[in-house]
C-alpha cells in the first residue's frame, strides 16, 4: 500500500487513496495533524509528536522542533543522553511515528510513501528527505513538490491546461508563494517565491510582545530559564493566536509555578501589531506572478495552505491583495498530504 506524506516543518499529516479519494489518517490521538517535534528524555525513551512537543515548556533541552530547516546539512542535537541526531534522522522518526498510525489504522503497513518537499528544496536536502523514508522503512516512490500536491487537492489535474493556481502556503516558520500549471498533462512549478522567516511563529512573537507586558508576574517569570520562559510564553501566545482566529478577544495566560497569571488581547490590537508582518506577504506574490509574466487575473484559483492561513487577518489581507476570495473548499491543514495521496493514487493505479 501506498500512502501520502506531508512532512511539514511545524506539522506532519500522512493520507491514502481510498473508493476514488483521498483521505487523511488519524494519529493515536486522534489528531489529523503530528507536530514535527521529537524529545529523548536522558533514559532514551523517544516521543514524537503531540507529547514531544508537550515536553518542550519543562524539558527544552531534550526536545527539538523545526528541524526540516536543516535538513540536507550536517547540523544536529543532542537530546537525552544517546548520540546526536541529524534532521534526516529526527525526520525519520516522525515518518515512522505516521507509518505506525497507518498501520493502527488501516491494519497493514504501507510499504511505499510519496512524500513532499519544499518546491525550493535543493538536491541534497531532497537526497536527505528520501534518505528518511527509507531509515523509517518505506520505499520512497516520489518526492513531489508540495504546492504541486497542494494544486493536486484543489482539482488541478481535472483543470484545462494552462489554467495556473497559486498556492499560498503560510506554515509555522516558512512562507512560500507558487505558480503551478497543468501542460499536457505535466503539472510545473513555473514560479516558486516566499520568505522562509516568516510563518506563524513570528505573529506569536507579536502577541507575546503585547501581551507579556501586561502579565502581573513578580519574579517568577524572570526566574526561569530563558528557554523555559521563552517555550511557555510561545505556548501562550500560540493558544491566544488559535483563540483569535474565532474570537474578538481572548487570555495571553501562562501557569508559573503552579499559579496562573493572565492578560486579556483583543483581535483588534492583534490586528494592529501584525501588521508589519501582513505587509511581507505581498513581495513574494508580486515577484511570482512577475516571474511568470502573469497578471492576478490570469490565476484560475487562489488556493490557501498551511494553517496560518486561518487566521482571518491574513485571509483578508489576501483578498484585497487579489480583489477575490481565495478558494478555501479544501482545509488548509491538510491540503499537502491529501494531494500526495492523490498521487499515490495515481501511482497505484
Ligand atoms: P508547516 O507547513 O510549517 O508544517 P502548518 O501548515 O501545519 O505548518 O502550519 C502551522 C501554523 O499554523 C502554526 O503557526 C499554527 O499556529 C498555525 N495555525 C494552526 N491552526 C490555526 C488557527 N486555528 N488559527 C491560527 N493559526 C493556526
Ligand atoms: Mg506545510
């Protein structure tokens, strides 16, 4: 059997092709969404995932995230008490942690993946990613560009030629801008463009440096540990950010030692302190359609990834930006490993 990979750097997502579709599995939790994040307490017990990520606020030294970002390069951490370890070998971890809820849920263990890869990924971090597969097991059947699966759920291939999508895929840390067309039956990448500090993270950054101020904290929070304090005021903020996406205000609250201190965030100065980081999200746009001698109204759909993109500042950015609604009819979470399913689909016949 094969399955579809989204191997994120913030999350992960694995999807197959069943009854003429693509569908998402579930992890042990529950959840359609793995964090990327691994942490190796000192006796060598390894978590990947949502409880890899969970260890970060008390035990930052044994745990790593974001690591896709050197992938392909000879960087790594040690965690716990055992050897370092690589990104290709951390990545390995994940794809085994995804291949194990496969096998939970579908009662057999996929033997191939297709998995996806930044379309700017160079050779060796692409030799990197396919090196990973194979340490967690599976033949790697294709690595394919993940706004080429992303155009892939959107319908792409049922489109006429020459009816370019643009993939717009804010993440955790990565911001990434695509043109991709179908020609005779050749689905391309014709432009590629972003800014690869810029997701998520940096619009917690922007709430935490309103809210934090406001925090009633004594000493507690200054006796921490910078990377303590760092991972449990990111959390807050990631918590608010989430809450804002949905409500009109929300608590930046954080528990020091036992107790919880809180402060209160409106969607509205929320709105107001991201916005320096709404206005990078237009260069890489203008320079892709730029590179493809493209006017916006020669896209035939603006297609929205990643999950940054649900929050309802940077949707309405981008629909001034466009003067039209993107096409949001596929989750924005999933839409990279629905489209690697789609292609395992088509590799499987
Ligand atoms: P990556 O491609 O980097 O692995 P994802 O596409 O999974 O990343 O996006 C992760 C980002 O999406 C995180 O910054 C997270 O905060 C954000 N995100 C997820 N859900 C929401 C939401 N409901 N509101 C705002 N942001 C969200
Ligand atoms: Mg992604």
């Amino acid at each position: 059997m094969i399955v579809g990979i989204d191997l994120g750097t913030t999350n992960s997502a694995i999807a197959y092709w069943h009854d003429g579709e693509p569908r998402l599995i579930p992890n042990a939790l529950k959840g359609e969404l793995t964090p990327s994040a691994v942490s190796i307490e000192k006796n060598g017990a390894v978590h990947v995932g949502s409880s890899a990520l969970d260890r970060m606020a008390f035990a930052p030294e044994q745990t790593a995230t974001s690591f896709k970002r050197w992938m392909g390069t000879k960087q790594n951490v040690r965690l716990g008490r055992g050897k370092p370890h690589d990104a290709t070998e951390m990545s390995a971890m994940v794809l085994r942690s995804l291949l194990d809820d496969a096998e939970a849920h579908l009662g057999e263990r996929p033997t191939e993946a297709v998995i996806t890869v930044p379309a700017y990924f160079n050779d060796k971090q692409r030799k990197a990613t396919r090196r990973a597969g194979e340490m967690a097991g599976v033949v790697v059947r294709r690595l394919i560009n993940e706004p080429t699966a992303a155009a892939l759920a959107f319908g792409l291939q049922d489109k006429e030629d020459r009816e370019p999508f643009l993939v717009f895929d804010l993440g955790g840390g990565t911001f990434d801008v695509s043109i991709v067309e179908k020609f005779e039956n050749i689905i391309e990448v014709r432009a590629s463009s972003g800014d690869n500090r810029l997701g998520g993270d940096d619009f917690n950054e922007a709430i935490s440096a309103l809210a934090a101020p406001r925090l009633d904290v004594d000493d507690a929070l200054e006796a921490l540990s910078p990377a303590k304090r760092n991972a449990l005021l990111f959390l807050a903020a990631e918590r608010a950010r989430r809450a804002l996406s949905t409500a009109s205000e929300t608590d930046f609250s954080i528990v020091v030692d036992g107790e919880e201190i809180s402060s209160i965030v409106t969607a509205e100065e929320f709105s107001h302190a991201a916005a320096p980081l709404l206005k990078r999200l237009k260069e890489p746009v203008v320079r892709a359609l730029r590179d493809c001698q493209m006017d916006p109204g020669d896209l035939s759909e603006i297609v929205l990834v990643g999950g940054a993109t649900r929050m309802p500042i940077v949707r309405n950015a981008l629909t001034r930006m466009f003067g039209r609604f993107p096409n949001n009819s596929i989750h924005p979470d999933h839409a990279v490993a629905l489209g690697a399913a789609v292609q395992a689909g088509l590799l499987s016949g």
